[in-house]
C-alpha cells in the first residue's frame, strides 16, 4: 500500500462507512503491514503546569473560567518531574510526555526551565514530548535543540466545527504551530477528539486534514470526550465505543506508518473494547501510577499491565533505545 497524501474527504468517509468488522479487518490488515502488531508504545503524561488556563476550550477543566474541582499547580520542580520520568521509564514507558496548561509558550523563566527538563528527560534515553500550547519557530527550535522528540498539538475537531468548542483561537492558530514544530525538525503529534457534538462530517474532515498533510504526523492521539464536571460539555453523552473504533481504523488506513493513540476516554471501556480498538490498529496508549490522564482518570498502571498479558501486547522500545 502506498503512503498517500491526497486524500479526499469522499474516499475517507467510504472507508469510515465500511461494516464495521471489513473495516477492522482491511485496517488490521494495514497494521501489520507497516507495525509489529505485538508491540504497543506506552506513554506516560505529566500534568508539569495544571490549570488557569486563559483559554475557553469547552471540553477542558483547566480553564480558568469554568468552576472545576481542578486545582491550580505552578510549574513543577525539575527534580519532581525527572523522577517521575525515571519510574515511568522503569515501568515500561518509553515516550515520557509533559504538559502546561498554557494558551502559548512565552519566553521567560518558566520556558528556560521546560529547557531544563526536555534536556533531563531526554538524557534518560526516553522520547521527549511537550503540550506547552502555542508555538513560534524560534521556541520550537529552543525545543529540539534540548532535545526534544515530539509536540503534541492536537486539532480537536474540525475546522467548520472549531468555533463552537473554542472561541479565544482558531483553527489556523493550530496549524502554524504544527508547521512551525515541523519546521524546527520536531516529530508532529496531532489528533483529535471525538463527542463534542461534531457530526461524521467533521470526524471526517479532521481526519482529511492530518491525512492531507505534505508529511503525515508521526503520532495521531484519539481522544474520546471525558465529561468534567462544571464545564460546558459535562452533560454530552458518553461516546459509543464502536464510533472510537471506527476512527482508530479509518486513521490506521489512511495514514499507515502513522503510531494511532488510543488515548482519553478508556476509563470507560472494558478490556474487551480496548482490544477492539488494538486489532482496528491502535498501536499506543497512555499509562501511569497515578491513574489520571493529565487532569481526568485513566487505567491503573497494573490494570495496563494485566490488559496488555492478557492481549499479549509488549511494550515497545523508544526509537532513542533502538537507535543504540
């Protein structure tokens, strides 16, 4: 199969319209293609800034205007986040990610001190991923000079729909920073999430854009909405994990050698649903001792760990460890 980048949204909407077990099946099949279907990355998160956040992000509990049970934490000590990074690292971990609940990175003590703690990580032979928010080219290049592997900056929803979860940026504001992250030569990670009352439509249209791009992101996270209380989108139903699924899959197909997240949202699913989303080719998953996924709940670490015996699923090296 070759790695296409020209897409159109028809084509992307007849493969998320397949019956269900064809499209799990034909995506499987890509999978194996391109991965090693026995292997599973394991991320760990790092909340390293949590809160007061000036952004309106409808789905988010970290902005400061919503009335969350969410408390507000400066940026972390170095040698916090560095042991962190270490036990993460001796549980399996092999991409260690931190984020700020920032709207953009400025440049002052706080970022020098983010300096300090991509270039700790990475000594550790960990991948190195930041969610800082918004990026100039110059801050980028700061970035992967210390070292770093990944950004995460994630879409969310579609361009037609982006006005009605967030008001205070717009969905260009989203792509210059993946381009300037592209430009300093930092691996993109960019995905979406789903259930924020967006209809197949824009599911699609998210989709098309990452697919379109002239480089697909290395890493697609999808995200299923977990509902935070005090926030504009607490009462939104619970997303059906069969639209997950079909998501996951589509992604997989249309962006091959792309690492596809199974990322917030599996608080909510069974082991069975879970390994659903595996075979639909989901290759990677957030997983930590502290139960949380930045600021909601996430699987236990030994919950992990017995869902990936019972699947028969290993970790997988960081490229930094294959490299060696």
């Amino acid at each position: 199969m070759n790695i296409r980048h020209d897409w159109t949204k028809e084509e992307i909407q007849a493969i998320y319209d397949t019956p269900l077990l064809e499209l799990i099946y034909k995506a499987s099949t890509v999978h194996r293609q391109y991965h090693n279907p026995d292997e599973v990355q394991v991320s760990t998160l790092l909340s390293i800034k949590t809160g007061g956040c000036t952004e309106d992000c409808s789905y988010c509990g970290q902005a400061a205007r919503y009335h969350t049970d969410i408390k507000v934490q400066r940026l972390l000590p170095l040698e916090t986040v560095l042991e962190t990074a270490q036990k993460a690292k001796d549980s399996g971990s092999s991409r260690f990610c931190m984020a700020a609940a920032w709207r953009e990175v400025r440049d002052n003590r706080d970022f020098d001190k983010v300096i300090d703690m991509v270039k700790g990580v990475n000594d550790m032979g960990l991948e190195v991923c930041c969610t800082l928010g918004m990026l100039t080219e110059d801050q980028a290049n700061r970035l992967q000079e210390a070292g770093l592997y990944a950004y995460n900056h994630n879409l969310d929803t579609s361009e037609d729909h982006y006005n009605n979860v967030i008001s205070t940026r717009n969905f260009s504001n989203r792509i210059n920073t993946i381009d300037n992250v592209r430009k300093a030569g930092i691996t993109v990670c960019s995905g979406g999430i789903i259930g924020l009352g967006e209809k197949d439509a824009d599911r699609i249209s998210m989709l098309h854009t990452l697919a379109t791009m002239h480089k697909h992101p290395e890493s697609v996270p999808i995200n299923a909405l977990v509902r935070v209380k005090g926030t504009p989108m607490e009462d939104m139903p619970k997303v059906d994990t069969w639209d997950m699924i079909r998501m996951i899959a589509t992604a997989r197909i249309i962006m091959p050698t792309t690492m596809v997240r199974l990322s917030a949202g599996r608080i909510e699913m069974s082991e069975y649903e879970q390994a659903m989303c595996f075979m639909a080719g989901a290759n990677s998953m957030f997983s930590g001792d502290n139960e949380t996924l930045l600021v909601t709940p996430n699987p236990s670490l030994s919950a992990d760990q017995m869902l990936m015996k019972n699947l028969g699923l290993n970790p997988m090296r960081s490229k930094k460890e294959m490299a060696v």
